[in-house]
C-alpha cells in the first residue's frame, strides 16, 4: 500500500507473523478496497472545462 517496491517485504513479513500462505491475497484485496475508495471519491470531471484551457480564461 505504500509503495510497490516495499510489498515483496511486507508480504514477507506478514507470512512470517501470521504464519498463513494466504496473507498476501488479503494484502492484494486490502489495496483494491483502498483504491476503489478512491475510485470513489474521485469528481467526475469528463466534459468540463479544463484549468489553463483558452476558452475558460474570462
């Protein structure tokens, strides 16, 4: 979740701790509920007006 490079450790480490092989899926699905969270939170701006954009300028 911080950054990709790290996961490889954590994953290391969270089989370590938990002692379970199936750790690193809940890792993975624990990212995509953060990203679908900010998926989610996201504004929509298809169509408008972009900053900079000429024609926005008054």
């Amino acid at each position: 979740m911080h950054a990709a490079g790290t996961a490889p450790m954590i994953n290391s480490w969270l089989i370590q701790t938990t002692g379970s092989r199936m750790i690193p899926a809940c890792y993975l699905i624990a990212a995509a509920v953060v990203g679908v969270i900010a998926l989610a939170c996201c504004v929509d701006r298809t169509g408008g007006p972009m900053r900079g954009d000429p024609r926005n300028v008054d």
